[in-house]
C-alpha cells in the first residue's frame, strides 16, 4: 500500500508540473509609451495613461499575476512597485528628491514581470519594453536677480531719447515661466523716466542740464510668476549740456563756372555727433534741378540735330516743330522757348492744331516710334475726359481713330487700330500704363516703339510694359480721309459741325514720329540725358567701407558706411559737373539728409538737413562771324554749267569770347577777345528777293560734302538749310561746296544770298553773311539797249573779255576802291580805244573808193558797201575764226599797223588788258563762243560812217 501511495503521489506531482507549464503560456502587456509629470522636491510621478500590466493566463494563480515592474536604462533615479498583483496595478516614484535646475527630463525603460510557476516562481515571463518620458515641473524658488547692480549712461539736454539704456535681469529657475523676467518697474517715484518690460529706460520729457545734472532711480524686475527681485538695480543718469550735432564747414552758395570741368562742393564738410558714438552713418545728397530746362541742363538742339546726334536713324517726322513759313500749323500754339531755347508748347485744354496732309507720314508699318517729352499734372477728377497728345482720326463723315495717344486718370493710353486689309481678327488695340511720372508735374521722356503686336513704353529710359491690353476689331477699309492732330483728337464725323475734342492740358515738346523703324535703348538714353549731375572725385580715395548709389539721372547719391572719419572724407569729393559747353545759367538747389545709428540702437542722434546752392554762372556768350567774299562775278556759262558756281569758296566761321581774365590776352588776339571752337547745330543759305525758280535755278550741296559729318540738308525755293550738331569747321568745308546753277541766265543780273548759322537752336546766331553774285554776258550784247551804238566793237578787234572786269574787281575791292566806280573807269577806257580804232579805220576806208566798192560788190552779200552813202554793214559778232576776203586781208593789215602805233602810245592799258585777259582765258573762249551764237541770232549790225 505504502508503495502504491508514492507512485500515486510521484504521478500527481507530474501531473501538477505539466499543468502549470500549460497555464503560464501568456507574457504580461503593458502600453508602449508613458508620459509623466513629477513636481520637483517631489517623489510621486503622474503617469499617462497609469501603469498596469495584464496577463492572459489570468485568473491562474502565479501564472496570471503581476509581481514586478523593472527600469532599464540610464540611472534614473526612479522606481516602479507594484500595487496589486492580480490587477496589475502598479506606481512609478522618485528614489530621491528631483531638481528641475539640474535636469529638466527623463527618458527610460519599463518592463513587467509575471509571478511564474509555483511555489518558487520559476518560469516567469516578461513584457515588451515600454519607453517611459518624464517632465519635472519647475517651483517658482527663485528671484529675479540683476546682472549689474548698478547702471549709468550720459544724456544730452533737449531731447527726447528712445532709449537711454538697458537693464536685464535673470532667473535662475528652469521653465520659462519662472525663469523669464515679464516686467520691470522704477521704485523711485516722480522721475522723468519710465521703462519697458525690455529694460529700456527713456526720458519723459526733455532734460535741462540748468534744472538738475543727475538722476538717480531704482530698478526693480518680476518673473512670471510676479516673484520681484530680492534687490534692485541703481542707475545713474548724467545731463550733459546740449550739442548740436550736424554738418559743418560747408558754405551755402558754390560758384560754378562753366566749363572748368568736375567742382568739389564741400571740401571742409564734416560731422559733428557731440560724442556720439555711432555704428552707421547714411547721408543723401540731393541736386534739384526741376525748374531747369525739362528736368535738368540737357542740349538743347533741335529734335532733328539731337536724334543725329545720338546716333539715330532718319526719318523721324517733327509733328511740333519751330513755327515758320513751312511748319504754320504750331503757329497758333502757345510756345515757351524762354528757357536756353528750349522750345516748349503749353496746352490749357484749348488748343490743338492739324499737322498737314503732307507731313503726315503715311503708312507707319508694323514698327515705328513715337516720342515725346511731357509735362502733364494731376487728373482733375473721376469725370475728366480724355486728354489727347497725338490723335489720327476720320476727316469727315465718320469718328473713328485710328491710332492715339492720350492721357486719361494718371493712366498713359495707346490706341491702335489695324485696317481690315492688314489683319482681319480680333487683335490688341489699346496698350494702358499707370505710372506716378503721368502726373506728378514734372517733365518726364516718353517713348513708344510698336512692334505689332508688342508696344513697349520709355520713361525716362526705363521699359515699362503694359498693365492692361484689351483687344478690338480692325477698322473696315473706306475713302475718308484721316486727320493727324496735336493736343486734341478731330471729330470729323457724327457732329454737326468738325471740331476739336479731348483737348490735352499740360506740356510737350519733341513729339516725333518714326515709320518703319523703332528706336534703340542707347538713342533712347542719349536723348533724355542730363548734361549736369552730381560726381564723386577720385573714387579710389573713397575707404573700403564706404558704399554709394546714384540715380540714373546723378541727381542723387547716397553715401553710407560705418566709420564716420571715412564717411567725412567721401562727402568731400563730392562735386558738381556740367559737360554743357554753355549751360544754363542760374541756381541749382543742394539739400543733405543724414540719418545715423548708434550702437544697439536704430537711431541716436538727429542730424538736420543742409541746404545750399550751385550758382552756375553765365556762360562767355560767343559771337560767331561768317566772313569770305562779298561780292562774286561770273559768266553766265559757269551757272550754265553742270556743277554751278560754287558760291562761298573762301568763306569762314569764327568763334570769339570776351575774357575779363588777364591770361586770356594771348598772342595774336585782342586784349581781352580769344577764339574758341563750339559745334555748329544748323546753318541757312537763303537766297534774297525772289524765291529760287525750280523751271530754271537751282541752289543745292552735294551729298559728297556731307559724308563723314553729321551733317543733313534740306532744300526748298528759299534756300537750303544744313543741319546736325557737327563742328564749325565741318560746316565751313560744307558750305563751301554749296552751288549756285541756273540754266537760262539770259535774264538775270545779279543773284543775292544771305548765310546765318546757329549755336543751340538759335541761342546763339552768327552774323548775316552777304554775298552778290554779278553776271557777266559776253560781248556786251546786254548792255546794247542800254549805250551807244559807238561802244560796239569791231570785229577785227582784240575784244576786251569780261574777265578783266572780274580781275578789276577783285583788285579794287582788296585795295577799298568802290567796284561800281571800277567798273566805270573800265568801260570809258574800253570806249576812248573803240572811238580811237574806229576813226582810223573810217579815214582809211575814205581812200579807196573806186577799188574797195568793186571788190565790195563779190564779197559777203552781208557786208554792203554804198559809195553814195559810205554806209558799213558789218557783224561784230562774227566769228573771228571765218576766212576774211582779199581786200578785208589789206585792211586788216593796215589796221593791225595803225593799232600797234597806237598800242605804242598807251601801252600801259594795253599791257594790263593782255595780262587779265591771259589769265582768264578759258573764260573768253567761253564768252566768244557765246558771242558768236547770240550774234548770228540777232542778225546783223549797221554801223554809219556819215561823219557828223
């Protein structure tokens, strides 16, 4: 039996032991994370969610029980016991006391153990890992302490300070909510001074160093959690007496003389801070230059000369040019060309003008530029109307525009309508710009260049593109002609009588238009520049921390940097400069504006503005002289000829200037009076009394002698104009190759011309330069109405050429003889020999009556010899050339004997007209050849030889 019971006990305990190994299957769970909060000086921690571990293999005892809670990782002075073993319940606390100061967080492990098998615990099981993060609340145990126990700054009497100095205070507790300092406060009661919660302390009111020299105040601080400081700050404030920082040693008015190139403006200039240390320094200087000119000193040329000048294409069409005889329709304008000749129109809402058909340029392609300069103020109100520069519109009938440019609130507006045979889709119409220049009463450069369908606005050089462009049909083809208008647009049509509309107010000048070709950004920029600006000397002296910015205009720069001795030697080289040879006189106001920084402060001191002035001093006025020959004589074959008479050969333009200053008397020049050169803008030939006559003269300049020149010309019947700012002596070279041509001058005496030239679009203008042109018409057959019958010549004789009288002439007119008085004295000498010649020649044919009358009889039927009457008919036109007969030949011999004794007896006239003749013979050939077919024209002369 006893045996028995053992085994039975020995089966029950392995029975026993594989049950529980089947029970305790399951691990404990716990959650994966768990976040605490602990205060400090504090053991318990609060867990979310709380710590609790659970088994499955619950309810079996052991098996299904919770006994311990395990943290691995870092020390953590931290434990976790459990609560209640079958729930699983358990804590988490402190080993030690927990200072917020020393660690703020606390990061580790957690793990849960079951109880295992019974009795001894064997084969427990674990749970996963949980990551456990705790907080350590911060307790407001500390006070707000200062960093410095005392403070102390210098103020200065008079102002007013953002900031006189800053105290800080600090905690030392660990969150932010005790460890921050939210407030300061001054104990110290009834004190000029207050303090933010930063710790600035300002003044209240302004400090007299008179009333009281020092301020002493207490400064206490509160944490968050409005715990003070356990002891306050001192702070001591000096009063100093007032300094008046500001710009010194600079004088209030700057004399510019012109042409001396670059002028400092302020040499001395320099700071005064009163002490004050500063961290930056921005100073801008300032050149207002509105009230000349259009903006600033520009040239002043005529549109023409200037887009020449810049480099721009031809073509471009004046619409607004210098009334005259030609260009009538700005007659009727108001013009302001008081300022340097700078032609200015001013419109007030109620003018406008038609330019002429003919001006108009036709067809303006898919590019072309239109350019103006405009003055335009502000809008005058949500109802205003349209204000328009420049408008194409229907002439009659209808009201439709074509292409314009208006102005309508501040807004700058570019209508474009295509014809219908160019495109035939909705296409852009109106391009809209808003900009501030359109009304802010200041004369700005406008430029449109079309590129269909781009438009591109210039302002001042500056591409603006078009904000709003709003698309329209084309304009369907017809017969009506357009209209081209200035400051208003032509309503033609649909009203009962044409009139002007959408009048513009404001001012303009050099409104051009270009067909065909848009303009380049650099003729863009060269034709709005400034002559005048502000200038720095020797930027290489400038300091390596010294940064400066000009305008596009140089009218301001801005200097800055943070060293103020730096900053006091850059403003001494600024300068002014004006590259206007002759510039517009008068004032230019300078203004400086300084703004400064302290250290840890956005500003400290105040610096006042200066203001001062460049007198830019009148210019020498130059007077310009056109000199050369005054008087010109010529046969009439050489204005016959091809190439005309060339006119001004030997004429020449000076310049000169009256110099007060003693260095001036060079010399070769007067006391005082010096030549200078400048360039020319445009010069006339006109011509004096009738207009030229196209059907017979002409006045022209080969294009020849304005190539390598910037030079132009036009013609008409009053003259020629050449133009383009070029160099005196281009000019000169220009007009001398100016011809003179008229190829019927049978008529013609004498042809006058006038010569004037200009500097700066007529602000300066030379002298008028005369010259009479004399025509000579050979063998005298145009003064035979005029004088006796006994002045004509024979035709055996030696014919005393015009181009003696030319000769003469000049010779007289160089030695101050009168040349009318000249050619008198000529023509009696040339009438005593005729007289002499002829009576010979009558005493030598009264001895050969009966054998001269018949060989009279078989010589020329045009030759009669009547013994009754002794009547010659003879030719004196008669080429001398022709074949004489046998009793002409004993004639001719005798008279050539008779001719010489008298050559013998005034042989000094005689010598004088073989010498001019000879040097001008290639005219004689000229005027005989003339002779002879004008004479054969008129017939024969009768001479009577009846002596009285």
């Amino acid at each position: 039996m006893l045996k028995i019971s053992v085994v039975l006990i020995l089966v029950a305990l392995g029975r026993c032991r594989v049950l529980a190994g089947k029970v305790n299957k399951h691990k404990p769970w716990i959650e994966t994370s768990y976040h605490g909060v602990i205060a400090e000086n504090s053991d318990t921690v609060l867990l979310d969610p709380p710590l609790v571990a659970l088994d499955k293999d619950a309810p079996v005892p052991f098996a299904g029980e919770i006994c311990a809670f395990k943290i691995h990782g870092q020390e953590a002075p931290f434990e976790a016991v459990v609560l209640n073993r079958t729930s699983g319940e358990g804590v988490l606390r402190a080993k030690s006391p927990i200072d917020c100061e020393m660690q703020k967080e606390y990061t580790f492990v957690i793990q849960a153990y079951d109880c295992g098998a019974p009795p001894s615990g064997a084969d427990w099981k674990k749970s996963h890992k949980a990551v456990v993060h705790i907080q350590v609340d911060d307790v407001n145990e500390f006070a707000p302490a200062f960093r410095e126990p005392a403070y102390h700054a210098t103020v200065t009497e008079g102002r007013i300070y953002d900031s006189i100095l800053q105290v800080e205070a600090w905690d030392q507790d660990c969150s932010p909510q005790y460890s921050q300092i939210c407030n300061y406060d001054i104990i110290t009661p009834d004190t000029p001074f207050a303090i933010d919660r930063n710790g600035n302390i300002r003044n209240t009111e302004r400090l007299s160093f008179d009333k009281q020299q020092r301020y002493k105040i207490l400064v206490t601080a509160f944490d968050c959690g409005q715990k003070r400081a356990t002891e306050s700050a001192v702070v001591r404030i000096d009063v100093k007496p007032v300094c008046k920082p500001g710009w010194e040693g600079w004088n209030k008015r700057v004399d510019y003389e012109p042409g001396t190139g670059s002028k400092q403006l302020f040499p001395k200039m320099h700071l005064e801070t009163c002490d004050s240390p500063l961290s930056a320094v921005r100073a801008t200087v300032e050149l207002q230059t509105s009230h000349i000119g259009k903006g600033c000193d520009r040239e002043t040329y005529s549109e023409k000369s200037l887009q020449k000048l810049c480099g721009a294409e031809s073509g471009s069409t004046d619409l607004l040019p210098a009334p005259s005889a030609s260009t009538n329709w700005t007659a009727s304008l108001v013009t302001d060309s008081g300022r340097d000749s700078d032609l200015i129109f001013r419109f007030d809402g109620r003018q406008a003008a038609n330019v002429p058909d003919w001006v108009v340029p036709q067809n303006l392609t898919d590019q072309f530029t239109i350019a103006t300069w405009m003055k335009h103020g502000p809008s005058l109100g949500p109802r205003a109307e349209k204000e328009t520069l420049l408008c194409n519109s229907d002439k009659t009938e209808m009201n439709r525009h074509h292409y314009s440019l208006y102005v309508h609130h501040c807004r700058l507006v570019f209508l474009l309508r295509r014809d219908f045979t160019q495109v035939d889709t909705f296409r852009p119409a109106e391009f809209h710009w808003r900009l501030e220049q359109i009304c802010d009463q200041e004369w700005h450069y406008y430029v449109i260049n079309v590129e269909f369908p781009l438009v591109t606005l210039y302002v001042d050089g500056v591409t603006y593109e078009p904000y709003l462009v709003t698309d329209d049909w084309p304009i369907h083809p017809s017969k009506i002609d357009v209209q081209l208008t200035v400051g208003a647009c032509w309503q033609g049509g649909e009203v009962t009588t044409p009139r002007f509309t959408q009048y513009f107010r404001g001012s303009l000048s050099g409104l051009t238009i270009r067909p065909g070709k848009i303009e380049t950004q650099k003729v863009i920029s060269c034709l709005q520049a400034c002559k005048e600006g502000l200038d720095i000397n020797s930027l290489e002296s400038l300091g390596r921390g010294i940064k400066f910015h000009f305008n596009p205009a140089q009218s301001i720069l801005v200097m800055e940097g943070d060293d103020l001795d730096s900053i006091n030697v850059a403003l001494t080289k600024v300068s002014y400069i004006n590259s206007r040879q002759f510039p517009t006189p008068g004032i230019r106001r300078l203004r400086i504006s300084t703004s400064v920084q302290c250290f840890g402060e956005d500003t400290c001191i105040s610096i006042p503005d200066i203001e001062a002035v460049v007198m830019v001093l009148p210019p020498s006025e130059p007077r310009i002289t056109i000199a050369g020959a005054e008087r010109l004589t010529q046969p009439a074959a050489d204005l016959r000829s091809p190439a005309g008479l060339a006119l001004f050969q030997d004429l020449r333009i000076i310049s000169t200037v009256t110099k007060s200053d003693a260095a001036a008397h060079s010399p070769g020049h007067r006391p005082g009076v010096m030549e200078i050169l400048h360039n020319l803008d445009y010069c006339d030939v006109l011509v004096i009394g009738e207009e030229l006559d196209p059907e017979r003269e002409s006045l022209y300049v080969p294009r020849t002698a304005l190539l390598g020149k910037h030079l132009d010309a036009t013609n008409s019947t009053s003259g020629i104009s050449i133009y383009g700012v070029d160099s005196m002596s281009h000019y000169e070279q220009a007009i001398r190759q100016v011809r003179y041509r008229n190829w019927r001058p049978a008529s013609l005496q004498e042809r006058k011309f006038c010569v004037t030239c200009s500097e700066l679009n007529g602000r300066y203008t030379s002298n008028e330069f005369n010259l009479e042109v004399s025509v000579l018409h050979s063998s005298g057959v145009s003064h035979m109405e005029h004088v006796n019958h006994m002045a004509v010549q024979s035709q055996y004789m030696r014919a005393v050429h015009h181009p003696v009288v030319v000769h003469s002439l000049n010779s007289v007119h160089s030695s101050g003889t009168p040349p009318v008085a000249t050619v008198v004295i000529v023509m009696c000498i040339a009438a005593l020999v005729v007289i002499v010649v002829l009576g010979i020649y009558r005493i030598h044919t009264a001895h050969q009556d009966s054998s001269k009358s018949e060989e009279a009889d078989g010589k020329d039927a045009d030759v009669d010899w009547d013994e009754s009457a002794v009547t010659i008919t003879v030719n004196p036109m008669e080429n001398i050339k022709e074949s004489p007969t046998a009793g002409e030949e004993a004639a001719e011999e005798e008279e050539e004997e008779e001719e010489e004794e008298e050559d013998e007896e005034d042989d000094g006239l005689e010598d004088d007209i073989t010498s001019m003749e000879s040097e001008d013979s290639d005219d004689e050939d000229v005027g005989a050849r003339r002779g002879t077919r004008e004479g054969k024209s008129k017939g024969r002369l009768e001479w009577d030889t009846t002596l009285p």
